[in-house]
C-alpha cells in the first residue's frame, strides 16, 4: 500500500516564490527534497519544487481522493 503525507513545497521563479500544499507519496516527503509536480487541471509536470514541510499525518491512496476533494466543502461552507 503507498502512503501520502500533505507537505508545503515552494518554489523560485525569478523573484516570485510559488507555493502550494500537497499530498505527495510518503518516499518523496523528505524535507528539502527537490521534487515535480504534476498539475491537477493542466497535467503538466513543473520542476524545482522544494518539499519545505512535512504533515504528520499519514494516509493511504483512498484517502487522498476523497481528501482531494475538501476544498468544495470548504468553499460552499465560507462564500458569501
């Protein structure tokens, strides 16, 4: 079974810092691993991700999907 830990990566793009939460397999969560990362809506893969933080929570792959998908909770639940 293939474990995910949610994990805070960043990135530099000239002078911008990008940075985004992800659950990402358990043999990557390495701090200050440089890692891809594929897009949900485009599926593009984009390079020079650094694995900034690591989540102590450990979940498995159906986990992940059904996680993947609090974000839609969370909007309905906040927007006025």
């Amino acid at each position: 079974m293939i474990y995910y830990r949610q994990c805070l990566m960043k990135r530099k793009i000239n002078d911008n810092v990008q940075a985004v939460t992800s659950w990402i397999p358990e043999k990557y969560a390495i701090k200050d691993k440089v890692i891809k990362l594929q897009s949900r809506e485009t599926k593009e893969w984009s390079d020079g991700w650094i694995v900034t933080m690591i989540g102590i929570k450990r979940i498995d792959e159906k986990q992940v999907v059904v996680r993947s998908q609090d974000y839609k909770k969370t909007r309905k639940a906040s927007d006025i």
